[in-house]
C-alpha cells in the first residue's frame, strides 16, 4: 500500500466539512426543508467544517500533504533497486541451483519486510503528526468558540453533523472560521519521529 492511500484518508478526515457541507447544501436544494422556529439558546457547530474551511486547518492539509509526499519519495528510492533485484533474479532463477534460489529468495524476502516496515512506521508518523496538528489547531480554536458562544447567548451547543434538520440559524460555524482567522493563519510542523517497531499509537484522538 503506497503512503499516499494513508495520506487520503488523513486528508479525508481533515476536509471532511467541505463534503458534509455541500450535503447539507444539496439536500437543502432538493428537499424542502424541515425549517421551525429558532429555539432560543440552542446553537450549533461542526469542528469538521472549522478545520476544513479555516486558513490555519488548510494550510495543515498542505503541510501534511507535502510531508506524505516526501515520505512516499523515500520509500520509493528505497523499493526501486529492490525491484530491479527481484525482476533480475526471476530473469535468472532458471539457471540457478536450489540453494542459489533459497539464498537469493531469502535475501529479496528481508529487504522486501524492511521496505514494507518502514512503509508502516512512516504511516503511523504521518498520523501522530495529523493528531498532533489537529490538537494545535483546537487549542487556537477553543477560545474563539468560547467567545462566539457566549456572544450568541448559547445555552447548549450542539454536533451540526448529527442534526437531521431544522432551523440552523444559529449555527456557529461560519463566525467561529472568521474569528480562528484573524487570529491565526497558518501553522508549521514536522514529520514526528516514532521508534522502529511501534504498533499503532495509543490513545490517540482527534
């Protein structure tokens, strides 16, 4: 599996709003909606959305593309002459003896799990940097969320993506975007580094 599929599905999670945004859009569009009354202290928000659609979140898409893009590029000095290898002993294979063959096999068989591991440790370094980011990101964006909550006179607040409808008016996304903002656009960070041989993270979250 090439790093890029693992940077997709980062990627996935970091824009997931813009995708659930335009559902919410086209379902608006297609189907009358529920509508009702504004209720008084209920407000909404989706962190998906302020990652997606804030300059700070896009510019961590970015980043963490480019660092996938990098990884990948390694992995892939490292399993060209691996390729090559294995494409001259088939070439060969006839004309070597059994214990030629077990030698050879044996030999491309390790260099194959070391790029193959190295691939993984790569995967789970691309994630504990997504996660890291992620809680930079909240960080920022908490006080800003506060602050709008407070403005709206909120009495809860509410998942937009889990509501299946009803008068969004007070729906706090769009402020919260703006105010992250203006105070701050763009974040810097590299690849973390975990130890060879380390199994997924743990209690990692977003």
């Amino acid at each position: 599996m090439r790093i890029d599929r693992t940077l997709s599905a980062l990627a996935a999670i970091l824009l997931a709003g813009i995708p659930a945004a335009a559902a919410y859009a086209q379902s608006s569009d297609s189907n009358p909606p529920l509508g009702g009354p504004v209720i008084s202290g209920v407000c909404f928000l989706s962190r998906e959305a302020i990652f997606a659609n804030a300059k700070v979140g896009k510019a961590a898409s970015a980043r963490l593309k480019q660092l996938a893009d990098q990884a990948q590029s390694e992995i892939d000095a490292q399993r060209k002459p691996l390729d090559a290898d294995v494409q001259a002993y088939r070439a060969q294979a006839a004309s070597l003896s059994a214990d030629q063959r077990q030698s050879r096999e044996q030999g491309l068989s390790q260099r194959m799990q070391k790029v193959q591991e190295d691939q993984a440790l790569r995967g789970r370094e691309l994630e504990a940097t997504r996660v890291k980011a992620m809680g930079q990101i909240a960080q920022y964006a908490q006080p800003v969320i506060t602050e709008t909550y407070r403005n709206k006179s909120c009495g809860v607040l509410l998942d937009r993506n889990a509501v299946l409808g009803g008068n969004m008016a007070n729906d706090l996304t769009p402020l919260v975007v703006q105010g992250l903002d203006t105070k701050i656009t763009t974040i810097s960070f590299n690849l973390e580094q975990l130890p060879a041989g380390s199994g997924a993270l743990n209690g990692a979250s977003q």
